[in-house]
C-alpha cells in the first residue's frame, strides 16, 4: 500500500517576491499565494496552512501590510509576519503604527538593504 505524505508549507509567502529575497531567509516548505487569495481564506482554511511565517510586501495588489496584519490577527495566526519594503525614510513610524493596531502579532519589517544584508552573512 502506498502513503501519501502531505507537507505543509511553514511559510507562505504573499505576492511576488523575487527568488533572491526569499533566498535571503532559510525557510522549508514554502508556499506562495497572490495577495488577493489570502483574502479570501476563511479561518478553517488558512489553519489547513499552519504557516509558522507570513512573509509580503509592504503594497500588494491594492493591499498592504496593514490589510495582512488585520487578516492574520482575525486568522489568530501566533506566527511571525515579515513586511518587506524598499528603502524607507522612516520604518519605525510604520512599525509603531503597527504595533499600535495588532499589539499581538509579531512581526518585522525589514527594507531591501537589510535582505541584502542577510544574504552576505
């Protein structure tokens, strides 16, 4: 008889992000899903996931992480999120803006230099 194993993806990742930026990360088992398709997840169905990390960018397909932070705390999602961002002047407004709505969630916002960084180590 013959099994079948089902893995589930440990981080899914939102939109598209190049090979390079998701390389920069030594994540198994991920899963990509457009912006607009996570949406449209009901509770059941994103726990069917199980993800442990949430990675999107900061805009995605007329969303961004403020959209993704309300999903994933309606979700009860107790991983952690990374925002991915261009260069910004000023991330720490965007991250205490943040924290201040979806005290719960853990997360990360992380800007194109600091991917690169990670990749040189």
């Amino acid at each position: 008889m013959k099994h079948t194993m089902v893995i589930k993806p440990t981080t899914l990742v939102l939109g598209e992000l190049s090979a390079q930026t998701t390389s920069a990360f030594q994540f198994e088992g991920l899963m990509q899903l457009s912006c607009d398709e996570i949406t449209q997840l009901d509770r059941s169905a994103f726990e069917a996931f199980a993800p442990k990390v949430v990675l999107s960018p900061l805009f995605c397909e007329g969303l961004d992480c403020i959209d993704f932070g309300q999903f994933l705390t309606d979700m009860k999602f107790d991983g952690r999120y990374l925002i991915l961002a261009d260069d910004l002047p000023n991330p720490t407004m965007i991250s205490r803006e943040f924290k201040q709505l979806y005290p719960t969630l853990e997360f990360e916002i992380l800007t194109t230099k600091e991917i690169f960084a990670r990749l040189d180590r």
